[in-house]
C-alpha cells in the first residue's frame, strides 16, 4: 500500500528499479505499456516531490541513455553508490 510521509530516498542518491517499468503514457514517442526500465537497472534520484492530491512521494530517477521516469517508493531499491546512471 502506497502512503504518504518522509522520503525514503535523496537527491543525488543510486537506487535501482523494483521491478521493470512500463510506459504509461508519460513517453509519447514509445508505445504504451513498453518496457522502459528492466528490473534491477540502476538510476539516480535527481528530484524528489509528492503527488499534489494524494501527497505520495514521487521520484524523478535518471536511469540509462538519460531516460528520466517518475517512480514510487514500491518502484524502487536502495542501489550501489558506484557513478549512478550513465
């Protein structure tokens, strides 16, 4: 169950995809439901917010080829601090 409160993650901090990620319409350039990030890639936190109505916290993270996506805790694992995303 998603909730709102504290960020478990920072700016600046290696995490990796939960699981894979898909498209949900936020790249319009690639088909819905497409496979952006593969489960265990690692990214970097590089902005923190929460969800204006539901006050959720949600993480911009930069994975691969700069491809930014917007993740929910659940979405996420702490990563190895080796040089982030690439």
């Amino acid at each position: 169950m998603m909730q709102a409160g504290i960020p478990q993650y920072a700016w600046g901090q290696c995490v990796q995809a939960a699981r894979d990620l898909y498209n949900d319409g936020s790249y319009p350039d690639q088909p819905l439901d497409a496979l952006l990030v593969r489960s265990g890639e690692a990214g970097e936190v590089v902005q923190v917010g929460q969800h204006a109505d539901s006050g959720l916290v949600i993480y911009m993270v930069e994975f691969a080829l700069h491809r930014v996506v917007g993740c929910f805790e659940q979405e996420l694992t702490p990563g190895q601090s080796n040089g982030g995303a690439q």
